[in-house]
C-alpha cells in the first residue's frame, strides 16, 4: 500500500467517469474542476471503460480497496454497468447519483458488482428540490431511493449539501431518515473556495452543536475525523472538509477526473497528472508519483495567516517532493 509523505496510505479512488449532468446544482464544484459541464452527449474526452478499468487495475496492485464512482452524473454512462462489472474483485464498488435513473437501472447495478450508493438529495418538497437542483425530477430520486433500496443497497446514504439556500429543510431531512430504515443522510459542507458565493456558507460549528443537542448518541469514524450523529433511529454524518485540518490529514484518497487526469486533492488543480494513453507501467509510475505528491490542504498546502487560509509559500514556486 502506497503512502504520502505525511504517512496517509491512500485505501481508496474517486473516480469521475463523466462531467455531463442532468441537474444543475447551484453548489456543484465537478469535482473540484468548477462547472465544466456541457452537452448531454458523450464527450470525446471521457475516459473508455477500457481506460478506467486499466486504471483501476493498476490501483489494486496498491491494495487499494474502494472505488466510487461519481461524476457529473455517472448514470449517463452507457457503459456504467461494463465498468462496474469489470473492476477488479478486490475493490469495494460505490457510486454518488442523482438517482433519476435508478429506477431502470438499480438492479442490473448490484448484478454488475455495486455493493452501496449514495443519492444526492437536498431538500423533501419538490419545489424546494427544484430551486436547489434547476431541476424537476424530484420523483425519480424518490422512485431512485426505493429502486435502491429494493435492489438491496441498504443503507443507502442522502447526500445534502447544507448552505443558507437548504439550511432550513435541515430538521425534516433529519426526521425523514429517522422515520425510514435503510435510509441515512450525510451533511456536506458547502465549498465556496470551489464554487464561490462565500455568502452562502453556514456556521458548521452551530449545526454541529445543533446535532449534538438532538442526539441519542455521538460517535467519530476514523475516515477523516467525521462525526455521527444517532438521532431517534437514524444516523447523520458530517462532511465538513473547509478549514479543517483534521478532514485533511485523515485523507485516504485519490480522484481521477472524467477526462483521465490523476489529482491528489479535490481543492487542488495544480497537481493533475494525465494518464492519457498511458501503459499500466506508466499508470503504475503516475499513481506512485501522485501519492508521493499528496500534501493535506488545509494545515499544509493552506496554512492560517491572522485568522485567514493563504497558501503556504513554500508550495508556490518549488512544491517538495516526498524526497525533501
């Protein structure tokens, strides 16, 4: 298992198999790429199956353990069932949907390979679903979240990315998990050194506090420091990444975008390295290099100058190596 130069072994992959979507979140940050998203068409630049399972190949020889899936929206895939088929055994197969094309597609899904699936899923009225997502298929992801369920992927996770625009439908999102088994939510603090709109953020010390006054019971999971929150049956996960360096010393992952390009960080675009039409030799010596490479953002790439995150200096002209 490969490791930075921080001693974080990197376990698993965040694959983006397409920048297309057919929502169009006001938050979404494309994986850190920005809002890249164009035709609904497939794209000349997306990596083949061929492509992302030759990657991920070389990532087991890592014993790296998990992949997930995203996008864009990765259900517009064609291939999303190939794909899944062909990973390599020994990594667990996830996948972060809209869920609007679940309901045709859940079952053959788990048949291929997918063992968990998170949906994203911001608010419980469908015109507030609307406002966030521009989009009017709240009923599909309703119907998505059953097919899910139905196929066996319990527990399925609710991803809701909590800014002043969803703050408010907070309490509900709470009690509709604690209402129905198989059913967990995950709070995703808004990124607005990706997307913009600093305005938009929340206090997430004040949800925090908020979680913990509701809660049965209180727990931290070891993968980034995340708190869970047991509320009357249900479960709530936080997600909070900005500003905190616990998140990112703690990080055991690596992305690849839609187009094949390898990157340490999800805040970073500095350190894409392209596999293009690489050899599994070639993927093999990238992969080394970008874990190699790997720095925590917060606390290290960023570091706290008089209350505000500057890039820390010696990361701007002459980045160091693991060697250093």
């Amino acid at each position: 298992m490969l490791a930075d130069q921080f001693g974080r072994e990197v376990t698993g992959v965040r694959v983006s198999l397409t920048d297309r979507c057919n929502f169009d979140c006001v938050y979404c940050h494309n994986e850190g790429l920005g809002d890249t998203r164009g035709p609904m068409d497939p794209q000349d630049d997306e990596m083949s199956a061929d492509d992302v399972v030759r990657f991920l190949e070389v990532a087991a020889e890592f014993d790296v353990d998990a992949v997930k899936f995203t996008g864009g929206e990765p259900m517009l895939r064609g291939d999303l069932t190939e794909i899944v088929r062909r990973t390599p055994d020994e990594l667990e197969v996830s996948m972060t949907t809209n869920g609007t094309f679940l309901p045709d597609r859940a079952e053959e899904l788990v048949d291929a390979g997918l063992e968990r699936v998170n949906v994203s899923q911001d608010a419980l009225d469908p015109d507030d679903f609307a406002k966030v997502t521009q989009s009017g298929a709240y009923e599909q992801v309703i119907e998505g979240v059953e097919a899910a369920l139905d196929a066996g992927l319990a527990p399925v996770k609710l991803n809701m990315v909590v800014f002043q625009g969803t703050k408010p439908y907070l309490p509900e999102m709470v009690d509709h998990v604690a209402e129905n088994d198989g059913l967990r939510l995950q709070l995703i603090e808004y990124m607005p050194e990706l997307v913009g709109n600093a305005d938009w953020a929340v206090d997430t010390a004040a949800m925090h506090e908020w979680l913990a006054g509701q809660a049965d019971r209180i727990e931290q999971r070891e993968m980034h420091g995340r708190s869970r929150y047991f509320i009357d049956g249900g479960m709530v996960e936080v997600v909070d990444p900005v500003g905190n360096e616990e998140f990112c010393a703690n990080c055991h992952r690596v992305r690849v975008t839609h187009d094949g390009y390898l990157k340490g960080c999800l805040n970073r675009n500095d350190d894409l390295r392209s596999m293009g039409e690489m050899t599994e030799a070639e993927i093999r010596e990238t992969f080394r290099e970008t874990v190699e490479n790997r720095v925590p953002y917060y606390g290290e790439y960023m570091v706290e100058e008089d209350g505000e995150w500057v890039v820390n200096e010696r990361y701007l002209d002459d980045p160091p190596t693991a060697d250093d």
